[in-house]
C-alpha cells in the first residue's frame, strides 16, 4: 500500500527554498565571496604588505646587505552550526489554518493534504529566512565588532575574534561624544580617516553607518552646516536638512548625505542610516547597530568579506559543504511525525578587519 503522504526530496526543497523572496541585507554588502569547505575548519593565509626598504649606501669595494623579506600569516576559523527542525503535528490541516485558509469566516476548500502541503512551504520559508537573518547577524557582528560571540542553546558560548587592531576601536567619554561642547565631528573623521588609511591592511573609508539618533547629532552640528555655506570655497559636507526616510525594510536604511574628501582624491564617506533590528529569543527587537555606534568601512573589496560555510554532519548530505542543507523527514512507527530540517554551518569571515573602525559615539 503506498504511503498517504509525500515527502519532499532535497532537490523538491531547494525549489521551494528558492521560490521564497530574499530580504535586503545591509552588512551582506561587504560579503561577496563565498567559501564552501568540506573540512571542520576554515583555513585562510594572507601575505604581509612589503616594506619600504631603502638600498643601503655602500663605498664601491664595500659589501651590501639584503633588503628581502618576507612571510606569511596564517588563521583557521570553525564554524559555529545551526539547525531548525520544524514538526508538522499529526493533527495539522485537519482544520482551518490561519496564513493557509483564506479565513475562519471563509474557509477555501481545501482538503488535509494541500493544508499540510502549503504550512510546509510556509513553515519553509520562514526557516529559510531566519537562517539568512542570522547569516546576517554574523556579518554584522564581523563588520561592527570583528568578533562574534557564539551562544549555544545550553548556554554555553565562545568568542571568535577576527583580531582588529585595538586603536579601530574606540568608545568617546564626556566631553569629547559627537554633538558635546567643543567637539568637532569633522577633526574626529579626519583622524579615523588616517588611522585607516595608514593601516597596513586598512583602506580608505568609503561609508558611515550610524542610526537615526546619532545621523539627527550629524546633521544638527554648526561646523557641519557651515560646510554645506555655497559660498564657502570647496563646500565638503552634504546633508540632507529636511525629513528623510526611505529605502527598503520599512524604510530603516537610508543614505543621508556625504563627506567629501580633500585634495585630489576625489573620494567621498557616504553617510548612511541603519536602524534594522531582529527579534532576539525572547521575541524583543534588537538592533543589529547600537543606537549609539558609528562603523565606518572601506569597500567589500579592501574588507574583503568572506561568507563561508563548513560541512553538513548528516549522512544524508553526504557530508557535503552546504549553505543550507534542507531535509523532510518522518519519525515514529504507529503515529507518523513529519519533519522539516533545515541545516548550516556559518562563519562570515572580515579578512582585512582594519579596513573597518567602530565609534561609540553618543551615550
């Protein structure tokens, strides 16, 4: 007798997994190459920038020295794993569902079977997106932090550090926070400029992010507002005065103004606004950047950010490396338990850290 229900195969729930729309995610900008790795560990090496060296002076009968160097450093990484296994009751689809039937006051016509068929694509969609929400997270903490605090569902946890240098990281006390007294916002981005442009694998920096709270400090500051004066020569600072809003996510990213940088660069900070948040375990919005926090970055080249991802421990994948490895699965023997698992083994790698630079800006 064949089996009442259909399981879908690997290939069934990849096409679902693709049929659902993807979300706009801001710090995956810096993220543009992928690293699948079919090993517990991911592996990177990196040669140093080579020094500047001058050739030594020596009299025409003397000897010279060498002025060759070289090395290599090399850093492994594990990634952390998730999972979410969705279990679809024995007792699901037997009546209205909410999100499947069109309402409780009228119902579609629609038997057990296409009820149970339709919550596992729902329920796979979802899984799908807080999969990528949390892809997203650890981009963040990467770019934002370069370190990620990785907490385990029994509570234990361990920090895995991109080693930013120390100075690329800075928190201001009274009496020199943006929007103080005496302080100017321009003076502190001119020495963040430098400090990154001058580390040995940093960059130009080429956007700050910030959230409303501190862009409202930017674009109310008296130096600032000077710069926008036309009839001031070489006018460096734009700023959008009147409301803004917009850009995807509920309008929670926005580009607000820019800095322009001197000289004969030609390069400009293009001044932006992320005030996205998730929902943390206990369903309370959280922001991905702190309310008071700056991050400037240089381009997802000069970062070079790596979305990598290590092998699938299940027999079923083969053991393969995986973004997401998505499986559909029956237990018990008298009552039937359907199950949907959705698999990955994540770790967002920042190269270059210290093409990043973080400022705690406000209180």
């Amino acid at each position: 007798m064949a089996a009442p229900y259909e399981l879908w195969e690997t290939h069934t729930s990849l096409g679902v997994m693709r049929a659902t729309k993807a979300e706009d995610w801001y710090f995956g900008q810096f993220f543009n190459r992928t690293i699948l790795s079919e090993d517990e560990w991911i592996d990177f090496e990196k040669l140093p920038i080579l020094g500047r060296k001058l050739a030594p002076f020596v009299k025409p009968l003397g000897r010279g020295r060498s002025v060759y160097t070289d090395s290599a450093r090399a850093t492994r990484f594990k990634p952390a794993y998730t999972i979410i296994d969705e279990v679809i009751d024995p007792l699901e689809g037997l009546s209205m569902i909410a999100g499947i039937d069109q309402s409780m006051l009228s119902p579609n016509k629609l038997n057990v079977m296409q009820r149970r068929a339709l919550l596992k694509m729902q329920k796979t969609e979802q899984a799908m997106k807080a999969t990528r929400r949390r892809w997203e997270w650890l981009r963040s903490q990467a770019i934002i932090n370069a370190a990620v605090t990785i907490t385990y569902e029994d509570g234990s946890a361990v920090v895995v550090d991109f080693a930013r240098d120390a100075d690329h990281t800075e928190t201001l006390t009274g009496g020199d926070r943006w929007g103080e007294v005496g302080v100017s916002i321009l003076d502190h981005i001119q020495t963040i400029v430098e400090t990154m442009n001058n580390a040995e694998f940093g960059g130009m920096p080429t956007r700050m992010t910030m959230s409303s709270a501190v862009a409202a400090i930017v674009r109310a500051d008296d130096e600032i507002l000077a710069h926008m004066d036309i009839n001031m020569v070489g006018g460096s600072v734009s700023v959008e005065r009147g409301v803004v809003a917009g850009g995807p996510n509920g309008g929670k990213v926005y580009k607000f103004g820019e800095v322009m940088i001197g000289g004969a660069s030609g390069a400009k900070i293009e001044l932006w606004v992320n005030d996205e948040t998730y929902d943390n375990n206990a369903g309370t919005a959280t922001r991905y950047l702190a309310a008071n926090t700056v991050i400037f970055t240089s381009t997802a080249d000069q970062i070079m950010g790596y979305d990598c991802f290590g092998m699938i421990i299940d027999l079923d994948a083969q053991y393969r490396a995986l973004p997401i490895f998505p499986k559909n699965y029956v237990t018990g023997d008298d009552v039937k338990v359907e199950h949907l698992s959705f698999k990955s083994s994540p770790i967002m790698v920042p190269i270059n850290p210290d093409a990043t630079y973080k400022v705690v800006a406000i209180t």
